[in-house]
C-alpha cells in the first residue's frame, strides 16, 4: 500500500460555519486519507503556511461566505508566495456555476458547490493525485 493522500480542509474568512468542512473530512478519511483540518476562520497566509509545513498534496477550502472568488484568489497568492505549487486545489460551498469557470482559472481544479456527493469529492481527489 502507497502513502496516503494529505488533504488540508480549510475555513478561510470569517464564516463560522463548518458542518460541511467536517463531514467533507471525514468522508476523506473514510476513504483512507489523512485529512489535516485547520479549523474556523483561517487567514490565507496560515492555510498556505500549513499547506507548506504539512506536505499535503491538496488544499481543500470550504466557503460559505459567498467570498469564494475573493478568498480562493488571496489562498492561491499565499500558497505562491509560500511556493506551494505542487497541490491540488479545491473548494466547496455556495458557489454558483457562473463562478466556476473563475474559480478554475485561479487553479481550482475540484469545484464542489453545495449538494455535492462525497464520493464526488473522494473520485476527484483520487484521480488527481499520483
């Protein structure tokens, strides 16, 4: 058996909801991944400094807020100026489809928007990393 996949599940902002970031990891663990869970209201430069002293291979940000162009664009500088560039981004939330292909541009590969299926998010993690 190879090494696990290293996933940091964040809570970048002020939203204080994380119901869905907490199910969302334990579906990941479930699947045999080591999920790395950051908590509530992470600033951009934490998530990619823990990103960073963690080695994870995925970045995961869960977004309430309707932040989610604003935030994902500041977690992606962050993790640059950190030179974590060998992740897989993702995020999940409220996010509308218009934003999709936004979201993509700024390297977020896994757009989940709220009712997504976990094995959705465990299939795409898995396709994504080596």
């Amino acid at each position: 058996m190879g090494k696990a996949i290293r996933v940091l599940v964040a809570k970048p902002g002020l939203d204080g909801h994380d119901v869905g970031a907490k199910v969302v990891a334990q579906a990941l663990r479930e699947a045999g991944m080591e999920v790395v869970d950051t908590g509530l209201r992470q600033t951009p430069e934490a998530i990619a400094r823990t990103a960073l002293q963690e080695a994870v291979d995925v970045v995961g940000l869960s977004i309430l807020s309707g932040a989610h162009l604003q935030l994902c664009a500041e977690v992606k500088k962050a993790l640059d100026h950190e030179q974590v560039d060998d992740v897989v981004l993702m995020v999940g939330g409220v996010i509308p489809d218009r934003d999709r292909a936004a979201l993509e541009q700024l390297g977020f590969s896994g757009v989940f928007a709220f009712g997504s299926h976990l094995d959705d998010v465990v299939r795409f993690i898995k396709e994504k990393v080596p």
